[in-house]
C-alpha cells in the first residue's frame, strides 16, 4: 500500500489517471476487506474530484473566450 501510495504523489500522475485507477483498487480493497485502504482511497478519490471540479470550471472559460476571440489572463 505504501508504494502505491508513494506513486500517486508523484506529479506525472494526473487526476484522469488516478480517477480512473482508484475505482477498481476501492472495489479491491473491498472484497479484501482492507477498510483502512478503502477509507484512504476514498479520500484519495474525493480529493481528485475536488480538485478537478476547481481546475475544470477556470480551463473552461479560457477556451470558450479564446473561441469567442477574447483576450484571457
């Protein structure tokens, strides 16, 4: 558990990424009855969504003033 822990704090990891690995390794942990790590990947999980919904909203107002021909900072 610690080296996959390890791995997801590294930066070359994104978000769609790690979203789509922590589904099966919750639905894992489950059947292994590892409440520890289903608690932890669920944290994990909910944080990414967090952060996704925060970047998501911001990268989409770009593209659609740069579609529109607005400047952007």
């Amino acid at each position: 558990m610690k080296e996959l822990t390890r791995r997801w704090k590294q930066p070359e990891l994104d978000s769609n990424a790690l979203n789509v690995s922590v589904r099966p390794l919750i639905a894992l942990a489950r059947r292994l009855n590892e409440a520890a790590a289903v608690k932890l990947l669920g944290e994990t999980l909910k944080e990414e969504q967090a952060t996704d919904e925060k970047l998501s909203l911001p990268a989409e107002e770009k593209v659609a003033a740069e579609a529109l021909g607005r400047e952007t900072v």
